[in-house]
C-alpha cells in the first residue's frame, strides 16, 4: 500500500477513520521556515467536522500535535512528525456493515486487494485521512510565502448552480464568509438550500472547486513524465471523491480554434508575460509566471442515508440502509484539501528544480 506523497518534499500518512489517531511525517521541508501553530490549526479547523448544517454532525477538535522536526519555532531540515487525536468515532454505526459491500465504496476492492478491511467508517479510504494532508499543506504554504506564492481555491458549482468560470471577477478573500466557500454571497445562499435539501432527503449532490496559484515563477515542472499538470492532476485525483481534474480552459477548449486560444506573448517594461491565460499559467509541462487555475470535480458522496440493494461477502443479495453521520456534499470541507495538495505539489516542483531562491 503506498501511503507516500511527493518526491523531494514527501508527506506519509498514518491512521483510520476510527483508529487512536491520524497523522503523518513530512520529510525534506526546508529549514528555518517559521513555524505559525495557529496558522497550521486553522487550515485543520477549515476541514473540521460540524462546521455549519451543511457537513457531517460528527465533532472532532482535530488538534494536531507537533511532535518532531520544529525547534523554538522554526523548522529544522528533520522529519516533522504529528498526529491528530479521533475522539468522536461511533463505531457502532458501522457494525451492520461489516459483511456487505456498499455501492460505490472501495469495501469490495479492498476486500480483494487485501483479503481484510476496515468496516468502521471506512477505515484507510475515509476522507477523515485528508487531516494529514491540510497539515503538509500548512506546512507547504508556510513555506511558500517567502516565494510569494498565494494559493487560494473555492466553490465554483454545486449541483447545476455554478459560477461563471473566470475567477478574475470575483474577490476570492471573501470565501470564508458563508459555508459553502463560494465567493459569490447570492450564488453561496442558493447553494446552501441544494445542500439542505438534498440532505432533507437523505441524498448527496457533488460539484466543483475552482483552485488559483499566484505568483508562481516561470520554470517549474518537468518537460517530460514530470510535468506539473500531470503532478497537479495526479494530486487532485487522489483525493477522496475526485472524478475530473481540467486545467486552463480545459474541455472548453475542444471546440474553438488555436487562433483564438494561442496566448500572445508580449513584452512590458522588459518582462516577457502573455497577453492571455488559456494555458492555465503552464506551457508544456512547465509553469508560464501566469496565474496557474484549475478545476476539480467532486461526486456526489456515496454514502446516502436511504435504502440500498447491494450483496454480502458471500454474494447474497440484501438491502441496508446506512447509519452515521455524513456529509451530503463534500466541497465546502475540500476546499482547504484541494489547496493543501495544491500546495505540497507547488514546493515540491520549486525544490525539485531549484529555479527560484527565497527572498
């Protein structure tokens, strides 16, 4: 099982949805980085559990603890490892399932990977793992302001309500405003009510985040198999839920014409940029100095508090409901996972081809 992230900066993973704790070690985080706890705490705080009526009711502190690698608050070269404590698990919930497969989980695949799994809550698939992720992404972000890289995404569709799809028109500090982390306060209210009244029924709806990474410098990424699409893309798509990764115009693209998507390169007061961003701030595998954007699609949750036909280990046919506490539409809690991972890819590739010094 690779539980690994990344190649110069690495984060591992440790922990189950309802095991002691979650946690991990990051390796190869350059030193000297100040360390800010609060900082690293509320990008955890942003993934928390019982945020609003929006997410899942199960209340988790998820206070992580800093055990290695930071001295009188700045980094040190050495692993950093920490842990987040699960306090709130409800294994209970989870008994009924122990010998049934649900419809669209990985307890099948798992069960025929491994020849065991984890039943309660998941166990390693839980999106209750991306913990570890926010904290090497707050880490990574950390260390990235003395590039002057700023990575910020958002909600950008629920369900059929979308925004439009440049991100140029809407003020994106705005986005912890309401719960949905939409930067538009009228589209975020009726993204709410979808919510609401999905999960009324019992039901999930998925969507889209918008990501956008500024003051990213030319000539990050690889030419060839390491292209920093392909890491961004990589990254995304294994995070829990992700079905799409587009970046740039994306599928937009496929039915206009090169004259009207080439970004014309032009030259102002000596520094060469493009007049326009169709690229997505990345030519050929390697960062343009435009802003890089991306999307990534979300499904809906699998886990629905209604009746279900699925079978047991022995193929037997049954129908569950499920128990629990559980999200009916992940995106508001993703947000800060997308930036994480977005984050640890950025100073990753920074460090990978040292094209850039601090400032």
């Amino acid at each position: 099982m690779r539980n690994t992230f990344g190649n110069i900066l690495t984060l591992t993973t440790f922990g189950e949805s309802h095991g002691d704790a979650v946690g991990g070690v990051i390796d190869g985080m350059p030193a000297g980085i100040t360390v800010d706890m609060d900082f690293i705490q509320s990008e955890l705080d942003r993934r928390r559990p019982g945020q609003s009526d929006l997410t899942t009711s199960r209340q988790e502190a998820d206070k992580v603890e800093v055990l290695s690698g930071v001295f009188e608050g700045k980094t040190t070269g050495a692993p950093i490892g920490f842990m987040v404590r699960n306090t709130n698990h409800h294994s209970q919930d989870y008994e009924s399932l122990r010998c049934l497969f649900r419809p669209s989980h990985a307890d099948f695949v798992y069960q025929q990977k491994y020849g065991i799994r984890d039943h309660r809550g998941g166990g390693r698939t839980s999106a209750r793992i991306t913990i570890s992720r926010c904290v090497g992404g707050a880490f990574a972000k950390l260390a990235l302001k003395d590039y002057g890289i700023q990575i910020q995404a958002y909600t950008s569709q629920v369900g059929d309500i979308s925004l439009d799809r440049d991100y140029h028109r809407y003020d994106l500090s705005t986005i912890e405003h309401n719960a949905v982390r939409c930067p538009d306060a009228e589209k975020a209210e009726e993204m709410a009510a979808l919510i609401r009244e999905v999960k009324s029924e019992g039901d999930t709806i998925g969507g889209v985040i918008t990501c956008v990474v500024k003051g990213c410098p030319a000539g990050i990424g690889e030419p060839e198999f390491g292209k920093l699409h392909a890491a961004l893309g990589a990254a995304m798509l294994s995070i829990n839920a992700v079905k799409g990764f587009e970046y740039g115009d994306g599928f937009q693209s496929v039915n206009r014409r090169g004259s009207e998507l080439n970004d014309v390169f032009v030259a102002d007061n000596g520094k060469i940029s493009t007049a326009t961003n169709h690229s997505g701030g990345i030519q050929g595998g390697v960062s343009n100095g435009q802003d890089i954007f991306f999307r990534v699609a979300f499904k809906p949750v699998a886990t629905i508090l209604r009746e279900q036909e699925t079978v047991d280990m022995d193929g037997v046919p049954v129908t569950f409901k499920a128990r629990g506490r559980h999200d009916p539409c992940v995106l508001p809690r993703a947000v800060p996972i997308v930036e994480a991972m977005t984050a640890m890819v950025i100073l990753d590739h920074l460090l990978i081809g040292k094209t850039v010094k601090c400032q």
